[in-house]
C-alpha cells in the first residue's frame, strides 16, 4: 500500500470529520427554532464538540504511541458516526450537546493519530504538502458540511440531515482498518497496558508535555495556534447565521454559497499554503513559519473588513480572498510541529496541540461570541473572531528565533 493511498484516504476521512463537526452550524436557525434554544445555547452547543475534542486529544494520542495508531483512527472515526448518527433522533437540548460531545471525542482520537501517520508517510521532504493535503479536508469538509445542512434541511428537515452525513463513516472505517503503520512501532501488550492502567498513560503524557514546555518553537506554536482555531473556527462557526441575519439569506443559500465559494478559497488555500511553505524552505528552514503568519496576516484583516460588507457583490470576492489566506496554515503549522518532536511521541504532541488549541480557542469563542451577541448582536461580536486570529499569526512569529536550534535538538537525538 503507497504513501499516496494512505494520505489520500486520511484525507478523505478528515474531510468527513469535519464534515460531521460542520453540519450543526448550517442547523443553527432550524434547531433555534425547534428546540426553543438561545444565541448563547447554539455556541455551548458548539462547544459541547470542542470541548470534548480537546480533552480526548492528548488521551487518544498517547493510546496511539502506546497501541496502534490505527486502530486509534479507525475506532474515532466508528464513534463520531455512531452519535452523529444518535443526534438525529434527539428531542432535547441535553441529548444533543452529550451526542455532539461524543462526536468530537471521535473526532480527537482520528486527529492526533491521523496527523502522527501523515508525518511518518513523509518524514523529510514533501511534509508541508502533505500535511497540506491532510488539512485540506478541514477546510473542504467544513464547508461541505455546512452545504450538505443547508441543502438537506431545506429538502428534508435538520434530522435527516445528520442522519445522512453520519452513515459514509461506517464505510470508511473499515478502509481505515487496513492503514499500515510505516514505523510498524512494536505496541504494548494489552494485558499489561491494562495492568498498569492509569499509570502508564500519565507516565506517557508526562515526557511530551516536558518536551512541549522545554521546545520554545511548540511554545508559540501553541499558543498562537490557540489563537487561530479561536478566530477561525469561530468564523466558519458563525458564518451561516450571520449570512442569514446580515445578508438576509435563507439557510440554504447561505449554505449554496459557502459551499461553491468556500470550496474553490479552502481548497486552494490550503494547499497553496503547503507548496508555498515547502517552496520557501528550500530557501530557509524559517519557511513555513513565514507562510503561515504570512496567511493569518493578510486573510485576517481581510476578514475583519469582510465582516462589515453587506452588499453581496462585494462580499464573495472579499470573503474568497480571506477565506484563501486563512486556510494557508493547516499544513506548515503542522509539519512545523512534527520538525520539532522525536517520532516515538510525536502522536502525543500531537494530541497535547489539539487539546490546548480548541480548549483555549474555539471552546471559548463559541459561547463567547453568542454570549456578546444576545447583548450587542452577530455584526458587532463576530468582529473580535479575525482580530484574534491576527494576533495569532504574530505570535506564531516567535518561533522564527527558536526554530533553528529545536530543530538541531531533535536531529542530535536521533
């Protein structure tokens, strides 16, 4: 089995995450309706996702260093179709947020390890672009996602609607099953992985958290990575509402043109970002930090001016050219990552980076951004969600007096 089939089919299992993750944005109008719900209540609804996703981040990749990174994988990717599957069925708000938890605790164990195999399938060169291909089902399944719910809730109501992005999962699981792991790592038994229960995951999320803490370059990329899933997931987020209420759109055509417009800028960026970043480092080893605060520069501020046009012409090139930039990060932010990290735990790092950056990101701007809307309105809150994800493309800036010399680290460890 290639390299090429195995990113390849990471790839489209990311997009399908993110597709599941997404979909309940499109659904904010009908769901607010049905369910009687407050601004505030679709954010912790959000939330309820997020959070779970960071707490199970950094558990789900320490089981992949320690068992098998595939079977990681194949076991979130069965659990956030399971609920997605259950949330359609809900007739309350309590069930939908345990449901919308449980599909991103599945959406966490699939990350880390996904991101763990992608960087061993390329360990040198061509890694930025793969990551970039990785992280382009990000942007694809997010705005996928949101057409699928806009179009399927126009057609036939918000409960099919994930009822139907649930079941390609089951599918795709059983791909997942048969991934090779190009390090074939030798596991540890599970008899005594259970034995020592507890203990032997902490005494393995204690070293990559001890290396995070020592590696200055993960230290920015960290936090500034916390302040760009704040901004930019908080953006795609609250989109579809604030088309609905600002450009007077119905769902479905908000969903229409973030699903068309979206598409093309997310796809594009995403991989451009990737070639950009894999371009310059053959310049410098600083290249991929530059791309990525290079796009968090431009596509933010092009954000914050696209958050006060309403008319429509104006808006999708605008919002085409942000959403292009924004989506220049996912892949160099990263392979930078892994650059940094020994191999043997570089699932965990992995992990502690998800759980640290949608913790303290977009958990908090979901609810945050409802919160401030119930009292000043969607125009004026979504404001701060662009201004924030600038300020991370300056922190990530640090990292370009550190890098040189984490990297030279990892390599005399080797």
């Amino acid at each position: 089995m290639s390299s090429s089939y195995a990113l390849a089919l990471l790839a489209v299992t990311n997009l399908l995450s993110y597709v599941v993750r997404s979909v309940v944005f499109a659904l904010f109008e009908p769901l607010k309706h049905d369910l009687h719900l407050a601004d505030a209540q679709l954010g912790w609804l959000a939330s309820a996702y997020v959070l779970a996703f960071s707490l199970a981040a950094l558990p789900a990749g320490v089981l992949g260093d320690l068992r098998s990174r595939r079977g990681v994988v194949v076991g979130g990717v069965l659990l956030w179709s399971l609920f997605t599957l259950a949330s359609g069925f809900v007739t309350g708000f309590g069930w939908l947020v345990v449901c919308r938890a449980l599909v991103g605790a599945g959406a966490a164990a699939f990350g880390a390890a996904a991101q763990s195999l992608v960087a061993d399938y390329y360990p040198t060169r061509g890694r930025a672009v793969a990551m970039g291909i990785l992280a382009a089902g990000i942007t694809l399944g997010g705005v996928l996602g949101i057409w699928l719910g806009g179009h399927l809730d126009a057609g036939y109501g918000w409960r099919l609607a994930l009822v139907a992005v649930s079941l390609p999962g089951f599918a795709i699981a059983a791909l997942c099953a048969r991934l090779p792991d190009p390090l074939r790592r030798p596991t540890v038994p599970l008899r005594a992985w259970l034995r020592t229960g507890v203990g032997a995951v902490s005494n393995n999320i204690v070293p990559p958290l001890r290396v995070v803490l020592r590696t200055p370059t993960l230290v920015y990329v960290f936090i500034g990575g916390a302040l760009i899933s704040f901004g930019t997931n908080g953006l795609v987020g609250w989109a579809p509402t604030f088309m609905a209420r600002e450009l007077g759109l119905s769902v479905a055509e908000g969903a229409r043109l973030l699903g068309t417009y979206g598409l093309v800028a997310g796809i594009t960026g995403a991989l451009a970002g990737g070639f950009v970043a894999d371009w310059l480092r053959r310049f410098t080893v600083l290249g991929r930090v530059i791309t990525i605060s290079t796009g968090l520069l431009i596509g933010g501020s092009l954000a914050v001016w696209l958050l006060t046009v309403r008319d429509l012409g104006l808006f999708v090139p605008v919002f085409c050219a942000s959403f292009f930039f924004l989506s220049w990060f996912n892949g160099p932010i990263a392979a930078t990552i892994f650059d940094v990290v020994p191999a043997r735990i570089s699932a965990s790092v992995a992990g502690a980076y998800l759980l640290f950056i949608h913790l303290a990101g977009d958990t908090v701007a979901f609810p945050l951004v409802g919160g401030l809307s119930d009292r000043f309105g969607l125009h004026r809150a979504v404001l701060l969600l662009p201004i924030v994800a600038v300020l991370g493309g300056f922190v990530v800036l640090g990292a370009l007096r550190t890098l040189v010399r984490d990297m030279a680290k990892v390599q005399s460890a080797v």
